[in-house]
C-alpha cells in the first residue's frame, strides 16, 4: 500500500474525550472514528488489524473442529421468550418493531437463533457433536459504552457453540475451545490469564474469562501465585468487608450544602481541599497519609476525574448512582465526586467510611455528613464481595494477589439451559429422546486490538507484536524528491510484495521527522529508512519500533534480514 493513497488520518492532539490509551491511539492513528456513542467506524489501517485477529480466530477455530456459519443479526421477539430471555435481558437488549408491529431484537448474542437452527436439523446421536461459530456485528445497548471500541454497543464478536449427546462429550468441547482460546491469544501476542468467571446473562453451570493483563482494565481478579486459583473479583471466593470499629468518630449531622457545578479537577481539588495529584489516584489522603475519601466516576463529561474504582467492582459504580440518587435526589449517571473528611478504617470499604460528602456534577447537589445505614442503605453494597489485600486463596490458603484485566474472551459450560427451554433434543443409541448439551464461546474482536494496544504502547504510539500488526514493514524514503531515494524505495517496496510481506510505502512528499512521527504512532514493527548518506554507501537503516534498535544493511541483505 501506498501511504500518499491510503485513507489514514492521523492526528497528533490527544483527543480529549478518550480516557484510556488504547481509545486515544486509535483516534489518533486514523484506526477508528466515531458516528455516534458507543458506534465507530473502521478506517483501513484499524480494519486491517481485525481482519488479522478475525484470520487467528478462524485458524484456531477450524482446526479446534469447530465451522463457520452465519446467523441473522435481526432476531425475533418469539425465539427469545421461548428460552425466557426476554423478560430477563433488560435494556441492554435493543427491542424494535417492524411495519407489520411484530416485535424484533438487535442480536447482542446468539443462543437462541443457533439453537433453533440446530433443533430442526439434528435429529440423532450420529450428528453430534457440533460445533458452529460465526464472526459477526452484535449490539448492546450498553448502559455507559466508553473507552472506544473496548465497550461500544455496536461491536464484533467471534461467538461459537457446542452441541453434545452426553456430558463427556460437552466437557471435551469445552476443553477443546478452552485450548484454542489460549492458542489465539497467545497467538496474539497478548499477556492474558483465564479466571474462573460468573455466567451473568447468559447463564448456565460454569464460565472462564480470558482476561488480558492491563491496570486500564475494568475487571478486578484475583490469582493465587501457589495453585492455580484464578477467579474475577464478582466471583472470588473472598470475604465480604468487616464493618470497622467506628466508635471514636463521631457521626455528625446530616446537613446540604450549596456547592457548585463542579466538573474539573480544579473544581474539585479547591472544593475538597487537596491536590489534583491526589485525585487522579482516586483516594484522597489527609495530611497523615491516611485515605480519607474516594472518588467515583462520574458522567461523560467529568472525564479528568480518572476514576478507575480501586475496589475492582463495577457495581460500586452503579451502586454509587444509586446511593447518590438516594440522598440527594441527583439523577442517576450523575454521581461525582464523594468523601471528603471520611474516614476509612481496616479495608477500603465505602462502607467503613463517616461522615462523607456525596454529590453529583450539577449545582446544589451535594450533601454532607453522609453515614451508611443511618442516611442510605442500598442493597448492592450489602451483597458486595471485596476482596482485601488479606485474603487468602480459597484453595490452598496461600496469600492472593490482585490485578486488573480486560475480558476479551469468555467461555460457558451452557448444560441444557437454551437446549432444555427450546427443546433442542435428539434420539440417543437406544432410540431414547435426550436433551443436547450446550456451551458457547465468545471473543470480541474489537477488544483484543483494543486490549492489544493497552499492552503494547509507548509514549510514540502504538507498537504493533507482529502478529496484528497492520503492515510489517514500513518503507520511508526520507526525501521523495530525491530520484535515487525513491526509486530504490520503489523498487525494495515491489520486491517485498512480491514475496507477500505487508508493507506501507511512505511516498508522501512529506519531512523526513513527520514521516518517522507517523510511523511511530502507526506502530509498524519494523521501518526501512532510506536516506541520501547511507544509500551512497549502498545501504539503508533498519529501525525496530520496540526497541528503538537501529541497524543499517546493504541494500541487498535487507530481504534476508527481513524474511
Ligand atoms: P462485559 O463483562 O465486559 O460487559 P460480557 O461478559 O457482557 O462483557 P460476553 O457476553 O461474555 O460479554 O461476550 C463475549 C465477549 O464479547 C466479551 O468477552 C468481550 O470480549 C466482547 N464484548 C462484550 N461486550 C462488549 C462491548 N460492549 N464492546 C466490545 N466488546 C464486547
Ligand atoms: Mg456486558
Ligand atoms: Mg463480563
Ligand atoms: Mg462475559
């Protein structure tokens, strides 16, 4: 490809509505752009590098036995109040009619389609097992869709499905997809761990996660470094939070207090009396050290506030919404800054904290002396499991250890939830009715390239592990002007696509240094710079984008050094 045709809008501004760094690079280089919340197009440069991940995907698959089909992403209402999901899926699921009033779904799943497909088909033991996969566009209406395409409401996901005779057979083909699972991301390039996982709305007997290692990430997990004991925090094994002793504090009165609408970190630093250091931690630390308040996300536009939730649950945010919306009255989704002269005692627990200020990002919304169980009681915080530092694993008692990852894949042992509901069943070797048993399988495409880059950045850019990578190569003559320089960048460019390496031509006529800028933050693996000193010595540089090592080749070597 040639860079002076190619679509790629680059942009060197960090774009100031994208929190996390993998959204920031993806904006900057041209890989996506934005058509509404939680919607984004792909440029050629971030479809590429889906279409690299989609390629591992069906490697992997096939030769895990599994085959490709593809499934509607329209789905009607009917298939999804058979299994009982209609009820129970909630907003997320995108509900429409069409001209005929009959009522549909955006597909954010597909359990229920692919088990009617299949309950027309298979009729016998000889045509088990199976599995079907499809890499396909699903839609959530996600209640806060952030940090790009990690969590959008349109995105792509590779979903499979197992269908056996017996519970031999499902455990194979969970075993089965488990392994391939760690082929593609292995194959990825990516540092990722699997953890056992809760079934959420999807349901069935037991889940693993494949969580991709990363401080960015949304998802809290524990592992232990003796067993193999890994689990995500919403399912952990740990001790809900001991209420501290709060005796000596004493409980002040309940009183409002006129504040204003406080949305930068300026506001809220002068408001809560501490630095804007402090903030962007999250806890708040009085002059001793000790934490005295956290902060919590809040809205879209309170996005200076990093508030990554050091308690490592999501549904202290919702929660948090709840309780603000409780005693202050603010709508939901407004939740700002809360605590301040709040004390937290033994563990981080909200709950162990007096006589905090809770408010929301709008004028007068703010109220202070807040005490748990005396002003609010939300359910959610009642149930909440936190895992503290003291924990230990629940298999061998050896000390856990914390961390924080993104979920890009998820495997389930379904049973018959789906099978049983829609009557997917079959006549075993005695001519017996028998009910399939099921798994599924998902991996979002988008949220591997997104992870991939939360793991493989630099203050430059993106740099690409070579198995996602874009192009490998990247050619830069330094001036294009120069006909010796060109020609040769020319002439090296048509070789190597010949042999079938992938690379980018930078034939704009462009400075040497926004040349070298670009292709840093494209993260091309590897760079061929072609410039006038060394080519009249017959050789160019090579330049490694990880480690900055540099090396310069005769013209001639460099196919052997590259291939
Ligand atoms: P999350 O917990 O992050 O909401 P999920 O558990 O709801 O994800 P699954 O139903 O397990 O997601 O879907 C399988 C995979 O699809 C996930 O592991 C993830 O990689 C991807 N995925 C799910 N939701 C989104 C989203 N909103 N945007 C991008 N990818 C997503
Ligand atoms: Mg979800
Ligand atoms: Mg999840
Ligand atoms: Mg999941």
């Amino acid at each position: 490809m040639r860079y002076s045709e190619m679509f790629l809008p680059t942009e060197r501004e960090v774009p100031s509505d994208a929190e996390v760094i993998s959204h920031q690079l993806m904006l900057r280089a041209g890989m996506i752009r934005k058509l509404s919340a939680g919607i984004y197009c792909y440029l050629p440069l971030g479809y590429r590098v889906i279409r690299k991940v989609e390629q591992i995907i069906r490697e992997e698959m096939n030769r895990a036995g599994a085959q490709e089909v593809f499934l509607p992403m329209v789905q009607p209402a009917e298939l999804w109040q058979e299994s009982g999901r209609w009820e129970y899926y909630g907003k997320e699921l995108q509900r429409f009619r069409d001209r005929h009033d009959r009522e549909y779904c955006l597909g954010p799943t597909h359990e229920e389609v692919i088990t009617d497909l299949v309950r027309h088909e298979l009729k016998t033991y000889r045509q088990l097992p199976k599995n079907l996969y499809q890499i396909q566009t699903k839609f959530r209406d996600e209640i806060r869709p952030r940090f790009g395409v990690m969590r959008s409401r349109e995105f792509g996901m590779k979903d499979a499905y197992s269908f056996d005779a017996d519970e031999e057979g499902a455990e194979l083909s969970y075993a089965r997809m488990f392994e391939a699972y760690k082929r593609i991301f292995s194959r990825c390039g990516l540092r990722f761990r699997p953890v056992e996982a809760d079934s959420g709305t999807i349901g069935g007997s037991f889940s693993h996660e494949f969580m991709v290692m990363a401080d960015s990430g949304e998802d809290g997990l524990v592992f232990c470094s003796e067993c193999a004991y890994a689990a995500n925090l919403e399912k952990a094994e740990v001790h809900p939070p001991e209420k501290a002793d709060m005796s000596a504090i004493e409980e002040m009165p309940l009183t409002e207090v006129h504040t204003p609408n406080i949305r930068t970190i300026e506001e809220v630093s002068a408001f809560l009396d501490v630095t804007p250091q402090d903030i962007v931690k999250t806890m708040i630390f009085n002059a001793d050290g000790q934490p005295v308040a956290v902060l919590i996300r809040g809205d879209e536009e309170v996005n200076e506030i990093k508030v990554k939730n050091y308690l490592g649950c999501n549904e202290i945010e919702l929660a948090m919404d709840d309780m603000i919306e409780e005693v202050t009255g603010a709508p939901r989704g407004f939740a700002g800054a809360v605590g301040i002269r709040a004390r937290i005692v033994a563990d981080n627990s909200l709950l162990n904290m007096k006589n905090f200020v809770m408010g929301a990002n709008r004028e007068d919304y703010h109220v202070r002396n807040v005490n748990f169980g005396r002003d609010f009681s939300i359910a959610a915080f009642a149930d909440l499991k936190i895992a503290r530092e003291t924990d230990a694993c629940p298999r061998c008692r050896k000390a856990l250890s914390f961390a924080r990852g993104i979920e890009v894949g998820h495997v389930f042992k379904l049973g018959t939830k789906y099978s049983k509901a829609m009557g997917a069943s079959f006549l075993d070797r005695n001519g017996k009715e028998q009910t399939m048993i099921m798994g599924c399988y998902g991996i979002g495409t988008g949220r591997t390239v997104a992870a991939c880059i939360e793991q493989n950045n630099d203050e430059n850019g993106i740099v690409w592990p070579m198995p996602l990578a874009p192009f490998q190569v990247i050619i830069t003559p330094v001036n294009i002007n120069d006909k010796a320089l060109a020609d040769t960048a020319e002439r090296l460019y048509d070789s190597l696509v010949a042999k079938g390496v992938e690379a980018l031509l930078d034939d704009r006529d462009e400075r040497a240094g926004v040349k070298f800028k670009d292709a840093d933050l494209i993260g091309i693996p590897i760079r061929v710079t072609i410039g006038p000193k060394k080519l009249a010595e017959g050789k160019v540089e090579i330049r490694i984008r990880d480690t900055g090592e540099v090396n310069a080749i005769l013209l001639e070597q460099v196919e052997e050094t590259l291939l």
